[in-house]
C-alpha cells in the first residue's frame, strides 16, 4: 500500500448522519459501501497496547477513554479499559471475552490484528468492533469500522527536523513488530529527513517488542555507536529506553511520538509527534454509545483533533534556528493546502529509497 489511498480508498464518502457528527469531533469517514445498524449502547471496552502512565501511546489511549469515561458516567454508561494488550492473540481472547459479557462496542487501539478483529466480529455480529490503523479488506463484515488519521504527516515533519539538527548526518529508528500503520511512522520521518538531507545516512532497527525499555535501550545503543545522533521510535513505552540511551551520550537527541516526552528527558527530547490518539479514542466512544458506528474508515486528517501536530520545543528552541521554523512552517502550510502529500509507505525500507523527485521542491529555509 502506498499514498493516503490507505486510509481514503475503502470507498465513497460515507452517510451525511455520521459524516456531520465526525465533521464536530474532527474527523472524516469513508465507507464500504454496507452500514452497521448498531444500537446504543451501555457497556464499552477500549482494549489497548501499552500501560495507563507511559508517557506514550497507553497513555495517550487511556487519557481519551478516561475522559469519556467520566463524561458518560452520569449516563449509565460503563467503559472499560485493558492495557498491556500487546499480541494479535491478546485481542482475540479479551474480545471475545469483553463480546460474551455483554459488551456492545470494543474499540482495539491496537493496529496488528485485523485477522482476529474480523474473526470475533463474524463470531458476535450484534457487536460493533473497531481497530486502529489497520486494512480491513473488503467486503467488510457490517459491525466492523477502523480508525486512522494522518499522523505521519507530522512524522514528516519530524524528519525534517531530524534530518537538520544531525551533525553526524545520521539519523536511525527503533521499531517494534511491523505492520503498514506503525512501518509508515518510521519511513516517513525518514523521508522527511532526506527532504533537507538527501544524503543523509539512515540506520533501521527493530526490536521484538513495543514495551521493553531493555530493549530499546540496547537497540539505541547501537544505533548511536553506528554514529547515529537523532533518534525516532516506532514502539510504546520501549521508548524510555532509547531516552536512557540518549541521555548517556551527550549531543544525542530523540524525537518520540503519541504523548508529550519532553518532560521525561529535557536534554535530550527536542519535540514529541502528538497523534491525538486521545481525541480520537474519545470520539469514538461518544459515536459508539449513541450507536452511530457504521464500517467505516473513520479517517481524522492532519491537524484535526491535534493529529499530527508537534509538541513545543521547550529548551530547544536555539536548536530549531529561524531558518528551520520557517521551513516546517512553509512545510505545514503545504500540508494544510495540499501541495504537500506525505505517502503512506507500509512497506520497511521504502522511505530509505522513495524516490525524492515525487516530492515537491523543498521551501526555503
């Protein structure tokens, strides 16, 4: 898969009803062609990677199921949250589980299970399912929807900051277990980096897991004795691992995603990628509570509900010159008019080898 046909090729622009509630929460919808006439309901479970305090894509889940959760109380409503969720066979058990007990919307903020999303769905078709950033291929069965939005345009960004601040001219990413929604994080803030840096080197590496800091840790390490100065993770909470590393070797910097770092390690956080996965984790609840879910691909573009958008830069603020601001400004300003399309690279390696004459011009710096 490659461009934003990922999220926007499933089909023609969905039913006005929920396109008018989506368009309130920040998001756009496209559908395969069939409609969910779900009920509402009472009982939800968000099924989610990763632990409720991890500074990172857990945290940023549970933070909008929380929100909803304290919203809807009063209502009746019961939402459950399951954390450390981190195998395709996790959800397979917890989502037939949560379906038996009587749940009428899961929501998976997980990404690497559609097999198993479709398998429970058929299994239970009164209930509604939705996963993360994943393909359902069609035809889907009619209680399923996905979620997506265009992070990746502010890993772009990322890169692009990446690719400026490295004096090695080495930048390296740390990924957990692939699958095309987190492969597109890594390749893209490498293409962002070879937008400014064409010649910059790239150092690739995965890890087995998206929470071991141990192993991000390691794999860091390695990564920064191959010469690498500016790190980007693809992985959960692993990545206070490669802020250890960071920290032990001065003039090394990270720029991590999903939920504000900088706190964790002023010295060496320039700038978090916010994905607002806790806005759209939030919306999502409210549309299935009111059983206004239909097999869509609810899609949130860049910049809506926070999507994609990069954290302050705190202390670093003489690390991101005049020069480089005006860039990712000009950058951004592409984004938002759609002279700039970031493509959906699910495939590892690719954003090494993109061809850079695809893109347009890079904007003065």
């Amino acid at each position: 898969m490659s461009g934003k046909s990922h999220a926007r090729s499933l089909s023609i622009v969905g039913a006005l009803a929920v396109a008018a509630v989506l368009a309130a929460c920040g998001g756009s919808s496209t559908t395969s062609g069939s409609t969910n006439t779900s009920i509402k309901v009472s009982k939800v479970a968000v099924l989610f990677a990763g632990v409720s305090n991890n500074r990172s894509f857990g945290n940023s889940v549970y933070d909008g199921a929380n929100a909803a959760k304290q919203q809807l109380s009063s209502q009746g409503v019961t939402v459950t949250v399951v954390p450390n969720l981190n195998s395709p066979d996790d959800y397979l058990h917890q989502g037939t589980s949560f379906a038996k007990a009587g749940y009428g919307f899961e929501l998976w903020m997980f990404g690497g299970a559609p097999d198993q999303l479709v398998a429970v769905a058929k299994q239970f078709p009164n209930v509604t399912f939705c996963e993360l950033g994943v393909m359902v291929p069609p035809p889907w069965p009619k209680n399923v929807c996905t979620l997506s939005g265009e992070y990746y345009d502010g890993d772009f960004l990322a890169g692009m900051i990446g690719g400026t601040i490295s004096k090695a001219h080495h930048i390296a990413t740390v990924e957990g277990p692939a699958f095309p929604a987190l492969t597109t994080e890594a390749e893209d803030f490498v293409l962002g980096a070879r937008w400014v840096d064409p010649h910059i080197k790239v150092t690739q590496l995965s890890i087995p897991s998206y929470v071991d800091v141990a192993q991000g840790q390691a794999a860091s390490n390695s990564a920064i004795a191959a010469g690498a100065d500016v790190l980007f993770p693809a992985i959960d909470q692993a990545t206070q691992g490669m802020l250890l590393a960071a920290q032990s070797h001065p003039g090394t910097y990270v720029i991590p995603q999903y939920y504000d770092s900088h706190s964790l390690a002023p010295n060496v956080v320039v700038t978090t990628v916010l994905l607002g996965i806790d806005g759209m984790t939030k919306s999502m609840i409210n549309l299935g509570v009111k059983g206004q879910i239909s097999n869509h691909d609810y899609h949130f573009k860049y910049a809506q509900a926070g999507v994609g958008k990069l954290a302050p830069y705190y202390n670093f603020s003489s690390l991101i010159t005049p020069s480089l601001q005006a860039r990712l400004s000009a950058a951004e300003a592409m984004l938002t008019q759609g002279t700039l399309t970031v493509p959906f690279i699910g495939t590892p390696g690719q954003g090494a080898s993109y061809d850079l004459s695809q893109l347009p011009p890079l904007p003065a710096g």
